[in-house]
C-alpha cells in the first residue's frame, strides 16, 4: 500500500466537497463565499500539513505513486519523438523507450525507462524492469547518438534491473557492464533525470552523466529499500527504515555532488501538477544541454572523467589531489 | 602521488589461532582437511577439487613470482552516511579488520607473473562479503590509472557480494568510478582480465567484472547480477543448482573459459604471453 | 570519376501497354484495381493497405523531391562464368531489361529530400528477382564512394532474392564490396539508412541491409536470411505466416521501425533533420 | 552419397589385398616381390585415373569427405591453443571454435568452422552451420585481435550459415552483416583458408582478408550446389549440373582475383595424408602472416579495401579506374 496514495484519500474527499459546494453556490440565494474560503484555507493547512516535509520512506512512495509523471509523459511533450526499436539481435524490450526527438528545438536521442500505471500496462514494460535486450538497446542507442553527434538525455525510473531467470541466462551483468562503458566514452553531452525511483546499477546503466537532474521527491538508492533491509537483516518489511539510512533523496544526493541540479514539486507531488512539472523538468534538461553545447567531445569526456573519478568520501594520507589528466 | 608502501606478500594468519582452527571441513564431500595442507594445496580440496574461498593475500602469493608491490593501502573508509543498525558502520569495519587482517575489501599492487610485469587487484569475501563501497572503487581506480601510466596488463581478481549498503549511492558510485578509469585503460590499447571467483555478483559483475578483455572465472564460482535468492524470491520456485555457476555461464556463452585454481597461473602467463606478442607485432607494424 | 550522366526521373511504363495490364488483382483482399489510380496512391491498395512492389524508378519518383542525378548506369553487366541453363545468362538480362526498362536490378543517384541532398539506391525486384551481381554491387560500391566525397547521408531501399547465382562468386563477393565502401562511408561519421521492402534476404540482408544507422522496414515486408522455403524444407513443417514479416522482425528487435509506404517519405524527412542537427551541432562543438 | 567415399571403397579392397599379400610374402617360400610390385603401380594407375582430374562435383564431394581434415585439426597442430568461448550474450556455438593460439611462435587469433565426423559431433556441432550466436562470436575475437593487435587466422569450413528458426529469430542477417563490417576495419593482418567446403555468405563472413588460400580440392560457393539449383530450377537433386556451372573450384577462384593461394593436396584428397596436408596449410598461413607484417594498420586496411573493392566483372564506357584513395 502506497502511504501517499493513502494520505491522498482523505484529502480526496475534502477536494471533492469543496468542489460540490462551489457548484451549489453558484445556484443559491444565501452566498456561502466565506464559508467556502475558509474551507480552502483549511484544506491547503492539511496539504502543507501531510505534504510539507515529507520523510525518506514517503519519498520512496512518492517516487512510485502510480500518478506520477513517467518517461513517456516527458517524451509525449517533446516537440517530437521517433521511436527506434530494439536491440537488433533478440527482442524489442518495451521497459525502455527510445528513439530521437526533438526538446524545445534541439535534436537528441532519449532514452527513458517506463514503468506502467495498471496491471496490462504493467505486464507490457515488465514493471519498468528491465532486461538485457533492454540494455542493449539502451547502449546501441547511445553509440548512434555518439556516431551522429546527438546529444543523450535519459529518464530514470526503475526499482532495478529485471531479476528474472532468463535476464540472468542473458547476461544481465554484462549488458549493464556495457552500458556504463558506453555512457562514460559516449563523445556527445548527456543529460539524465530521475523522475521517479533510481534502483540500483539498473538505474545507473541511464545514468552516467554530464549533468545528472533529479525531481525533489524522486529517490536514487544503491538498492530498493526493500532490497537493502533484505540484504543487510534479512527483512525485507523493514524498507522503511533503509530508505532512512540509505540517503536516498535528492537533498542527500546533492550534498554528495552525485545530483547537479534539484528541480521543485509542487505540494503534494508531481503528479498534482503534472504538466508543470513536466514543463519544468524538460526547461531544466535544455539549459543543462544549453550549458554543455560550448564542450567539444575531448573535453565532455574529460570532464566527466574528473566528475566520477572523484566521487566517494575515504580518508587517506595523501595531500595531492587524485590524478585526473588524461 | 606518493611513495608506494613496499611490502612482502604474506600469509594471511587465518586459522592459525586455535586447533579448531587447523581443521576445515570441506562442504562439498565433507572431509575434515588439515588447514596447512589445503594452504600447501592452494586451498582447493585433494579429494573432491572444491575450491574454497581464498583471502586476497593467499591469492596474490599463488598467483605472483615474489615481490608485490601494494598501492593504495593508504586509502581507508570513511562513514559517508554515518550509518548505524545493530552496530555503527566503523564498528562493523573494526570486527572485519580484526578478522580478516585486511584493511578493506580489495588489495591491490604490481608485481610480475612469469617475468611479466601486472597490475593486480583482489578482492577478499572475508571483508564485508568483499562488498564494493569508496575504498574498493577508489583503489581499484588508482590501479588502473597506474596501470595505464605503466602501460601493462591488468588482472583483477572479484569476489563480491556487490555495492556495499552501508555507503549508499556513493558506493553506487564506484561502478561509474571502476568503469571510467577502465575504459580509458582498455581504450589506451591495454589489456584487462578478469578471475572470477566465488561469488560475483551485483555492482562488481556488472561494472569491471565484465568490462574485461578476456573474462576466466574459476572452477564452481557462482556468478550472477541478481543473488539467488532475490531471484528465487521473485520467481517463487528454487533454482536449479547449476544456475549461475561458472560452468553454466560459459555454455551460456558469458565468460571465456573456467579455469580450476592449480591451472590458473599457467593460464594467466599464456594469456599475457599472446597480449605482450600482440604489442609486440603491433610496435613493429606501427 | 566521369561526368555523371543527367536523368530527369521518369515512371516506368509498365502496365501501360495492353488493357488487361491497365488492371490488377490485390493478393490479398482480391479487390480490382485500375493501375493508374494505384500508381497515384504509391502501389497501397485503398482497400486493405496491401503494399505492392515498386519499380526502382516509381520509388524514386515517390520519395525524391524532383530532379534525380542517376549515376552508375554506365556500369552494366557482363557474363563472367558464361553461364548456360536453359538460357544463357546474357538472354535472361535481356528478357528482364525488356520486361523492367532496368539496365540492371539497383538505381542509384543523388536527388534532394525535402531539400536535403540524399544519396540515394532503389533495388527492384522486377530485374532478376533484385538479385546481387556484380554491377549491383558496384553501383553501390560507387554510391557509397560519391556519398562519402559529399558528406551527404546515404538511403538504399532493398528489395532482393540475395546473391546472384548467374555470377557465382563474383556475386557473394558483391557482400565485401559494398560492405568495404559502407564501413568507409560510416567510419566518418556519415548517416546510413536502409529501408527494407519485400523481400530482403540473403546476401543483401547479411551485408549493407544490416549495417545501416537506422534500419526501416516497410509494412509487412518479407525479411530474412535464409529463405521461408529452405527453412520449411530443412525443419520439414510450415512456418507461421507472421514469421519474416517487418512486424514480427519489430518484436524481436531486429529493426528500429516498420513504416507504412504513406508516411515513408514524411519519416524520412525526420530522420534527415535529426542527423543534419547532430552534425550541426557536431560543428558547433568540434 | 559421398561419390569420393564410393570410390574409395574399391581401392581400399585393393589396398587391404595389397597389405595382406605383403604379410603373407614374408613368411613364404616362393617370392610373390614382382607381382605385388605391378599390384601396386596398377593401384597407383587407378588412384591416377580415379582422382587425377576432379570434376566440379567431385569437388564438392571431396571437400565433404568425412575424413578430411576440419577446423580443429589444423587448430590441433598450431603450437598452442587456448580456446575462447562464446558471444557474451546468449550461447557458446560449438560449430565456430576460435581463441589464442601460437602458430609457428607467432601469437594470433585463430577462429574456425567445425563440423562433426560422425552423428554425435554432427549435432553437437550443428553439422558446421554457424548460429548468429557464433558469428557474434567470431565478430567479438575479430575486435579482441584488433585490440590486442593480434593477426586473425580463419579456417572455413561450412555449406552455409544455420536456415533454423531460431537462427531467423536471433537475426542470422545482422550477425553476418556485423563480421563482414569488422573483418573489412580490422587493422591486423588476416588470413582466410577455405579448408572444406565455403558455403556462401555463411562462409565470407569469416573470410574477407588479406591473403584467402584455399585447399586445392576445398570449394567456394555463391550457394551450396544444392541450393543454387533449388533457387534456379526448384530441384535440388540437379546439384552436379549447378556445381559445374558455378566456377566453385580453387582454380577458378584463384583465376577471378577472389583466392590468393591454393595450396596443393595429394592424389586423393587431403585425407590420404592429413598430417602432410595441415603442415602444408600452417606453412602457407605462416608464410602469408610474414609477408603481412611489415604492413602497418593503414596501410593494411587499405589494400584489403582495395583488394574487394576491385572484385567483379562489367562493361563500363568509363576508362578511369576505379577510385579507390581513402
Ligand atoms: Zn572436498
Ligand atoms: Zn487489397
């Protein structure tokens, strides 16, 4: 059950009688305008309320609330979108959308992970899971925008990369193993988002970037929550508290310099304002594409060389800083 | 960077605390083994060929001619997160240090291995499962920098339950770190190999693990992105026992070859013998 | 390189030439169609969206914006193995030049897609079957070539039975050629697209069909390498009737797109402003 | 039918009637020297007769012979062989065997077709008809020699590449198309022989190099004799009339330009002396490698360009030639 979603209901409830009285208002003798008022000022006391700050575990159901904008909600907003398909030797692994597009004007190729909002839909993308057909096609992808001079820009959503049998049968290592490769060499910019949950190396296979954004609420974990409580004590019900150790919010994340740029949700979620927050997060991908246009392809890759090479937090002896030259 | 610590390989002082400690039972035929023996045997059963895990500095002993050079033994873990569960993140790296005489998961160095000059990291399952948190990305990164400034082959040893926890997204992290600095080593003409030993699986396999040129994995190591379990979890069904073993891995055309542990140092000198004649003929064609 | 030689575009006059030519049959909702209204809508039957083979030169006339440079056609068959079945080859080329108004089974030549310079060869599978000789693969090969001097993208619609038998090896060895110029081409960084129409098999799938950027299928095209008939043959049962078609190579990754013949062009154009803008912004960057 | 088997099977009576018949001379009083003598040269003149001219067909037989030499026993004579297995994606297929080898001490990488001799190795060799699976193969160790700097050294040995089912579903068309991609950029020296049978593109894709030898009685073929006459004349019983049109032999081959080297096999075929014959072949390969050595990668890629470039036979007013410069 989606904490969220759970909250959302009461909140639902008093939506809808606001509404109702709006509507008979407009009908009557005796103006109930005050009343109405105060009712508003009292629902959005709640909304700060249950949606103001919001803990690492209501993130983590954030991040999965079934109404939050996904990959294809961004692309279907791109000025246009033409869909390539496959890997070229296996199947065509609907958990990742890709193709070129057009983003305010400006050529790219996207790459989006897609999870689904109901069961069939769910089926079809394989929960936003995906396979290594899926990351072949991700990193045939990424060598075509490399070939072409288009820049990458990727949307991040997955609790992980497929565990299934036949992905471990087909090389799951190896086909995230590539995609890293791909993405740290890739000579054009690339920009990723996490829209809704980074899980994992399945999410790092999108997400080696020159400019990594991330929605406030969005989280970015080495493992689920569920997975990290199983890992560690053996008790997967005990998500909620991972996801408070595990630093997993895009607030964390940007302190460790892992997330360049935060873009706000409006109160209560994305999805509360889905197409603003699409406006938004699309604005904040063309001025990072923007920004990294002036960097010719030796100097992109050096620079995301130097931004990899230094990430993590050891203590050493050592006074010189880390060799980065190339 | 600074001078490199110089320090003669050693035997790892496991087992040699207690009598307990001089006798293992072998988990595959059940015989009880006498510890100085299995060492002497490369720690690999004499009657059923199991091959029990090893510590990196045992390892390193089978694998190199004599003198081993270690590099970024300076490089000591942080508490990024400030983790704390049933203990604090430093405490759970005191017991492993105290344990395994190792301090972090990998150990890395140059040496040579028939004359021929290597930079060789090894990981240890003794230390925190050999999970891959800042300390293992970054020391592994300083090899392969140092590496490619030398100019030699690279051989890494994995046993890893995959990204550490306890460091979050910034051990995440080091699979993007591992990745760049092999790349721009494999890029430069260089030649990786990667040991696959028992177990492999996560953030390891799927970052370096195989990125490598050639990829060996030793005899029975389970290998896999997904731990079984997880997977047994998802599928709600046990799994076959041959899943996710080396030997199913090469049918499954993943590795290049599974090598038992007395053939993998005749191995390794073979494979470097064709990459130093490949440079070699190259230089002269150049 | 000679001047080329200048052709305005012109519609093939088949079906032209008796009444009962002015009519055909859709294979498959049997609907009779008047072909001059077929020939307005692309060869798609208005009924059923059947897509019926095209001429090289209705292709063309169909996809390019007006005036197309036809170069090559001065490289025109010989009969290097003699070859004499019930015909001898050079009788059979002549049949099909006669039947097609084609000097041999490939045009090639620059034109402008929506202004944008495009180098562009059409098989047909009206001349023997769209079968690989030797001066498909050398008009390709020269296509390939100029497109490379002119930096311009290069677009081939496949229609063919594979390699020509008439010519033996000299025909398989049509696969090397025009690889050999396609890798040029593509190695500097040139944008390639093959639309595969029905059939493609053998000899040009497994060469230059394969190697493009972008691979577009039309709809319900037959693709594959080995033949339906072989395969029924060698595992001795009838195949589904999806299998080889556009949509089923879609599902199985094979092909980026499968496009209906309407929106070909319109797709075209995309692709062309996509690769223009990367290359644009390429120049910005270098 | 084998033809050749059925031939042999006269001579090898002669053959055991000689060997009893000199048994038999030893321990007897009256000396049987002269007849045995003209035994034999009579034997000698059959086996001229019987295989001193071959015709096209019979070619095809040969170069089929269960006894002739495969892949793996040329593979078995180098100095050393550390095998390679699989495609990293999906399968190891054991009709390619490829890997490290020395050949007379020169470090290269060795890649082979491999058909069985009897029903076992047949099926577990899939009768020498390579997957996509193996071709993905070949094309992996073609880039791991090209990243090593290692030469390329190819037997081919094969009717044609697998027509199965799932061979259509792993795209069989992409897999070849990749290795005739990666053999055209490789930039170390590569050197083709045709041990058996070259069956189509099946076969080129293990075979654009920079010297091609081929064995004197191996054949190399648009299509198999029975295919090509299944595709021109629907009936694949007329192979022997389209294996004496398609110019398959070594000596045709060598007379077009497509075959550089024909390495001579004793009367009756490479398998009434295989050791010779393979020590022949690795001497020829050898002495192909020495002359490819002094060139440099670009050097080398540009005349194997040149070299494909060139290939064909048309009637052209131009009288330019060919461009051919990079
Ligand atoms: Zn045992
Ligand atoms: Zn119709």
């Amino acid at each position: 059950m989606n904490v969220i979603v759970e909250r959302e209901k009461g909140l639902l409830e008093l939506e809808k009688r606001i509404a109702e009285l709006r509507t008979a208002n407009e009908s009557q003798p005796v103006d109930m305008a005050p009343e109405i008022s105060a009712l508003e000022q009292k629902y959005q006391e709640i909304l700060r309320d249950v949606f103001g700050s919001l803990t690492p575990w209501e993130k983590v159901n954030m991040a999965r609330h079934p109404g939050r904008p996904t990959s294809l909600d961004y692309i279907g907003r791109l000025d246009r979108f033409d869909e390539l398909h496959g890997d070229r030797h296996f199947r065509d692994d609907h958990a990742v959308v890709g193709g070129f597009a057009l983003l305010h004007g400006r050529p790219v190729v996207v790459i989006g992970q897609q999870r689904g909002r109901d069961t069939k839909e769910n089926l079809r993308r394989n929960f936003g899971m995906v396979t290594p057909e899926g990351y072949r096609k991700v990193n045939r992808l990424a060598k075509l925008a490399s070939h072409l001079g288009l820049p990458i820009v990727t949307f991040v959503d997955t609790k992980g990369a497929d565990p299934g049998i036949s992905s471990e049968e087909h090389a799951q290592s190896e086909a995230i193993a590539r995609c890293l490769y791909e993405f740290t060499i890739a000579r054009v910019p690339i920009v990723a988002t996490i829209v809704g949950e980074g899980g994992s190396g399945g999410a790092l296979a999108l997400a080696i970037a020159d400019t990594v954004i991330m929605l406030e609420h969005s989280v970015y974990s080495v493992a689920s929550p569920e997975g990290c409580a199983a890992i560690l004590w053996g008790d997967s019900t005990k998500a909620e508290e991972a996801a408070s150790r595990l630093k997993l919010t895009a607030q964390d994340l940007e302190r460790f310099g892992i997330v360049d740029e935060v873009v706000p949700e409006p109160l209560g979620g994305a999805h509360r304002d889905s197409s603003g927050s699409v406006t938004r997060v699309l604005a904040a991908i063309d001025a990072a594409l923007g920004r990294l246009k002036a960097l010719g392809p030796q100097k992109l890759v050096e620079e995301r060389y130097r931004k990899y090479r230094r990430l993590g937090v050891w203590q050493t002896e050592r006074r010189e800083p880390i060799e980065t030259s190339s | 960077m600074p001078a490199p610590e110089w320090l003669r390989i050693r035997r790892s002082k496991e087992g040699g605390k207690s009598d307990a400690a001089l006798w293992s039972k072998c988990p595959d035929c059940g015989d009880v083994l006498y510890r100085p023996e299995l060492a002497e045997n490369a720690y690999v059963c004499p009657k059923c060929d199991h091959h029990f895990r090893m510590s990196a500095y045992d390892r390193i002993s089978t694998i190199v001619d004599g003198d081993f050079v270690e590099i970024g033994n300076d490089v000591l873990p942080g508490d990024p997160l400030e983790w704390v569960d049933r203990k604090t993140y430093p405490n759970k790296m005191q017991a492993d240090r105290e344990k395994s005489g190792l301090s972090e998961a990998v150990v890395c160095g140059f040496g040579t291995i028939a004359n021929f000059d290597v930079a060789l990291g090894v990981m240890d399952f003794h230390f925190r499962g050999g999970t891959m948190g800042t300390v293992v990305g970054e020391r592994l990164a300083l090899l392969f920098e140092a590496a490619r400034q030398k100019k030699v082959p690279c051989i890494v040893f994995t046993a890893s339950g995959g990204a550490r926890m306890e460091e979050g997204m910034l051990a995440l992290m080091q699979m993007a770190k591992t990745t760049a600095t092999v790349t721009r080593f494999v890029e430069d003409g260089n030649f990786f190999v990667t040991v696959l030993t028992d177990p492999t699986t996560g953030g390891v396999s799927a970052s370096f693990g195989f990125q490598a040129d050639v990829i060996v994995a030793e005899s029975k190591a389970m290998i896999g992105f997904a731990g079984r379990r997880v997977i047994e979890q998802t599928i709600r069904q046990k799994l076959p026992d041959q899943f996710q073993t080396a030997e199913f891995l090469l049918e499954k055309g993943h590795i290049d070859m599974v090598v038992g542990r007395r053939d993998l140092k005749a191995t390794l000198v073979r494979l470097l013998e064709y990459a130093a004649g490949g440079r070699r003929e190259s230089e002269k064609r150049a």
